[in-house]
C-alpha cells in the first residue's frame, strides 16, 4: 500500500481538478492520498465520491500558512472527523481567503513599483478557482512577460525577502497546531528541509505528532535525519509529494514520487485513528 499526504489542487494553487487528482494518483498506482489545499478544506464529501469512483483511500487534510519569527512555516492537518466544517475552521477558510485577496493587491503594486511589471487582479482572479497564491501570480507574469520562468519569478519577484515579498499571514504558528489540536487533527510539520536556517531547531521542537521526513526535495542524509529525529521525538513520519502539477516548477515532486509504506503508514494510520482526548 502506498500513500501521498500532500498534494494541491485547482482550490488552491495546484493545476488539476480535484477529479483529474484522483484519475492521476490512480494512474500513478497510489491507494491513499490526501489532498492538502492551501488553508481550506472543502469538498470533503464530493471527494469521498470520488474516491470510491477511483478506488483510492481519501483523507481529509489541510496545510496551514504559519508564522514563526516573521518566517514561514507549513503545518499539514488530517482530520479524523467533520471538523474541518466547524464555524471556527469556516470563518478561518474565510478570513485566509480575504487576507489573501489583500495580499496579491499589494504583490501587484510592489511588482509594478519595484519590476514594472503589470498584471491585474481581475487576472488573478479568473487564473484561481478559490484561494489566490503566489504561483498564480507567477502565471499571470509569465503569460505578460515569457522572457521569466516560473522557477526564476520565485527566485528574484516574488519569493521570501524579495523586494516585491508580501507576508500571506499573522496567524503564528503555535495558534495553527491550536487550532489543529482543537479540531481533532493529526498535526504535521510540512518539509522541515525549506525552513530558514535560523528558526529550524525552534520550529522542529514545536509539539506536533509528526514530521514530513520523506519529502520529494530531501536527499537520502536528510530523510534519515529527520526519521531519527521522529523517533527521538516519539513522532510519526508521513511522505509527501507536494505535488502541484505547474510546468516547469523544479520546487515540487511529481505526484506518488515519494510515498509512504509498510511500519511507516501503519504507524500514521495507527495515529490517524486513534480517538483525539
């Protein structure tokens, strides 16, 4: 049995419908995957339809933008049951949503005072299909300005600490694993390898129940650091893909690159459905 905990669709800022995910992961021979939208969570039961149309095990999850020390830090959330559509979790889907909304306003502003480079937010609204992110930003640019790549927009536009750079939240990121704890979820930290350097240690103590230590950008040295630390930790493991399907994007994995398998999906399975207390 192979398993994906992380991938991204059209809801967020991935390429494929949530059906052409579950037609690509059969393809790709995975038997349980999680879809990990950008902070939202919908769908949930139209998703079990379609996992039963696939036959694919289907998790309801979610990946958390956070805040610790001004630095972003990812937290993946698999719900064990209905929670993700509590009032609390809605009103946060809401309250991203807007303040993301915010956030590409003034991306669009910076590009234009720091790169003259000109999109609309009319643009970016018909590119998303729900949340705005950075790499809908980047395809708005290319398609003005082909001379760019993706990768090359991350790297000198739009990523960390560039000029243009607009934070996406000010939730921290003890408030994220709250409001995770609260809502009944298996709390992980999201690939641990793109942390900043100088909040890394800081970050991977935080009490999660598990860490992303199979990820498709870590190297063999990294994905045994981060077992070991698992199990110093008396965490469990999961593997993810980041799978986002964009052309040209080297940041992420193709979908069921990695997976998770044997003891190590036992033991998150294991986790996944103990009784939250």
């Amino acid at each position: 049995m192979r398993a994906d905990l992380h991938m991204h669709t059209t809801e967020s800022d991935g390429l494929l419908s949530r059906e052409a995910l579950f037609a690509y992961a059969k393809e790709k021979g995975l038997d349980l995957i999680s879809i990990t939208d950008h902070d939202t969570c919908k769908h949930v039961e139209d998703n079990r339809r379609l996992a039963k149309k696939y036959n694919i095990h289907y998790i309801p999850g979610i990946e958390l933008s956070t805040l610790y020390d001004n630095k972003n830090v990812h937290v993946l959330g698999y719900f064990r049951d209905e929670s993700y559509q509590s009032k609390m979790m809605l009103d946060y889907y809401k309250t991203i949503k807007k303040g993301r909304e915010e956030r590409a306003k003034k991306f669009i502003k910076n590009l234009k005072k720091y790169h003259n480079i000109t999109i609309t937010y009319q643009r970016l609204l018909d590119i998303s299909h729900g949340i705005i992110a950075r790499p809908h930003i980047a395809k708005a640019i290319l398609e003005a300005y082909p001379e760019y790549t993706h990768n090359g927009i991350f790297e000198t536009l739009i990523g960390d600490f560039c000029k243009a750079y607009v934070k996406s939240t000010e939730l921290s990121l003890q408030a994220g694993i709250d409001l995770l704890r609260k809502h009944n979820a298996v709390i992980v930290l999201a690939h641990p390898k793109l942390l900043k350097k100088s909040i890394h240690d800081a970050v991977c103590a935080h009490n999660y129940d598990g860490i992303e230590a199979i990820y498709g950008l870590n190297t063999e040295s990294e994905i045994q650091y981060y077992k070991t630390l698992a199990k110093k930790r008396q965490m469990i493991i999961t593997a993810g893909s980041d799978y986002h399907g964009i052309k040209n994007d080297t940041k992420h994995r193709d979908l069921g690159d990695v997976s998770l398998t044997g003891d190590d999906l036992t033991a998150f399975l294991n986790c996944y459905n103990k009784t939250h207390i």
